[in-house]
C-alpha cells in the first residue's frame, strides 16, 4: 500500500482528521504526526483520546514563538519524510503546523493535500491567512468547503475539488448532551489581535464584562488567554473536551467567538454566533446563525437583547454540509494516490 502521512498540531486539526482516518487506512498505510503545536492537555492529548485518533509520532515544538516554530516543524517533519519516503502528504486547516509540513512536504518532492483550501478572510495580517495563501500555491490537491471558495483559487495550480466540511462529518455524528435550563452566553477569544492589540483586547474584554452583567457567561479560558485575563464576573473555567464544549455550545443562548470553526460549528447547530473580527473565511455562515460585530459592544448587547426575545436567525447549510466530506476526500485521494 502507498504511504500516507497526515501532519495535524492544533486542537480543530483532530476534528477534522477524526472522521478521515478510518477511511484512509483503508486504501493507505497511513502515519499521523502530531507536531506539539498545541500541548495543553486538553487541547491535545485528551482530545486525541476523545476521538480515538492515533499518533505514532509526537514532535515537541510547543512553547515558541510562531517563527520558531515554524522552524523547528518544517526541519523535522523534513527529515522525516527523508528518512521515510511518504507517497503523501496530507494537512488541514490554516496553522502553523500546516505550513510546516506543506514546506517539508515539497521540498522532499512529496505531493501535498490541502484540506479546508480555498478559505480567504480577506486580512492579511492574520497568521492563519498567511498560511491558507503559502499552502493553497504550493499544494497538489486542494479540497474545498464549498463552490464560492473556487475563485480564490484561480491562480493556484493544484487539483480542486469541492468535498465539504470535516468538521460537520465530525460534529454530526455526536449525540449533544443538554446543560442547564438557565440562559448563558459562551464566549472563546483566543486569536492573534487579543495578544498584539492592545485597543481590540481592551474593548473585546469590555464586552464580555458588559454582556456578563446582564446574562451569565461562561468562558473557557485558553492557555494564553489566561495569561491577559481581567478581572471580571465571567464564570471563568479551563479549557474542556470537544463534547463538553459542544454541549455547551448547543445549550448555549448564543457564543461570542474569534475562533473559525466555533462558527462553523455554531451555524450548524442552530445558535447564534457573535463573531468579534470584521471579516470572516467562512463567508456561508453569514448566510446563517453568523454575524460580525467586530468589537462594537452596543451591537453586541443590542444582539444579545434580541436572541433574550426569542429572535434567532435560521442556520445555513450547503448540499456539501452532509456529513460525507472524509468519503469524499477519501475516494479522490484513493482513485490518485492508492495503488
């Protein structure tokens, strides 16, 4: 069988890889390498056993700075694939550790597949659009989320195919455990702009203590974000497992978020999601449960007012969003790649 290698280090990488997996060790011999990206416990190893994925490597490049660890990924994954000759390289998502494996990847002349490509923001300055833009030039085989990402792609020379979200194959196959009664908001801030801002976080964090004055909010807290946390009347609380945050999800009144995938997750459960950015790279769920209020707090409250009253928007789902995105990625990469 040909040989496989799929590289994930963040915490929305297992979700995606979770309902893959299986149906690439079908056709491939596959290896998963997990790059230590994310090492917090719960965002890496209980995950991990959460879901039942494997790894059969554990690279340590946690705790650096995004360069550094940019460097150290790309110099071991690129040994790896010296030493191992894969016939494949396969990555998700738009982080650090997907750029490293991507660059490891070409430089041993491995094909690469890019899961989740063709996402744009349209900023710039975000780590993760940087990253989308590097690995969606370099990759053989580009698989999207929807048709309306096809034309940020027209330059690029890989294959492209339209095979839905992982995410959902992921999240649509859990059973969503009900929370208590009383309405709560859920709040996950966690992106680059809280750290490098000081004006963003300020008023990001002066709209959670407002909007926790009228209605509890529930907050877990990243690692880093802990580490810039205010005072304030938040039930503050660790970071928790993927089904405990999504029963709180479900549960939830509405979530206020910068996290990509919380809003994809949001919109396919129906909640309301209060996106802190002025743009977004998942541009269907606007046509959902989604809305970019940026870090406009009288937006926020009037919003939260309006959910209180029972006025929730309706989700939006393509004919991708069906749970069949691994089956379809699967049948390409195998009609390709297998033997």
């Amino acid at each position: 069988m040909k040989h496989l290698l799929i590289v994930v280090g963040a915490r929305p990488n297992l979700m995606k890889v979770a309902p893959l997996l299986p149906l690439l060790n079908e056709c491939f011999r596959v290896t998963v390498i997990h790059t230590g990206q994310h090492y917090h416990p719960k965002l890496a190893s209980e995950i991990r056993d959460e879901l039942g994925i494997r790894c059969d490597v554990y690279l340590r490049c946690g705790r650096l700075s995004r360069g550094q660890q940019l460097g150290k990924m790309t110099a071991l994954l690129s040994r790896w694939c010296e030493q191992n000759s894969p016939d494949i390289v396969v990555v998700v998502g738009d982080v650090t550790s997907t750029v490293a494996a991507t660059l490891a990847a070409i430089t041993n002349n491995v094909p690469v597949a890019h899961i989740e490509a063709g996402c744009r923001s349209g900023n710039i300055d975000m780590p993760e659009e940087q990253n989308r833009i590097v690995v969606d030039n370099l990759a053989n085989d580009l698989f999207l989320l929807c048709e309306e990402d096809l034309e940020n792609l027209s330059a690029c020379r890989g294959n492209q195919d339209v095979v839905g979200n992982l995410m959902i194959d992921c999240l649509s196959k859990e059973e969503i455990v009900p929370t208590s009664q009383v309405p709560y908001v859920l709040c996950t801030l966690h992106r680059d702009e809280l750290f490098r801002d000081e004006v963003f976080r300020g008023c990001a964090f002066d709209i959670v203590k407002a909007v926790s004055e009228k209605v509890e909010v529930i907050f877990p807290v990243h690692p880093h974000t802990q580490q810039i946390l205010p005072k304030m009347k938040a039930t503050i609380i660790d970071p928790v497992s993927y089904r405990e945050f999504l029963s709180l999800l479900a549960n939830s009144l509405c979530v206020i978020t910068d996290s990509g995938g919380v809003q994809v997750e949001a919109n396919y459960l129906g909640v309301p999601c209060l996106t802190m950015r002025e743009t977004t790279e998942h541009k269907n769920t606007l046509k959902g449960t989604n809305r970019l209020v940026g870090i406009d707090k009288s937006v926020v409250l009037s919003m939260i007012g309006n959910f209180l009253a029972g006025n929730v928007p309706k989700r939006y789902l393509t004919i991708y969003d069906d749970g069949n995105a691994a089956r379809r990625v699967t049948n390409i990469l195998a009609e390709r790649y297998a033997e």
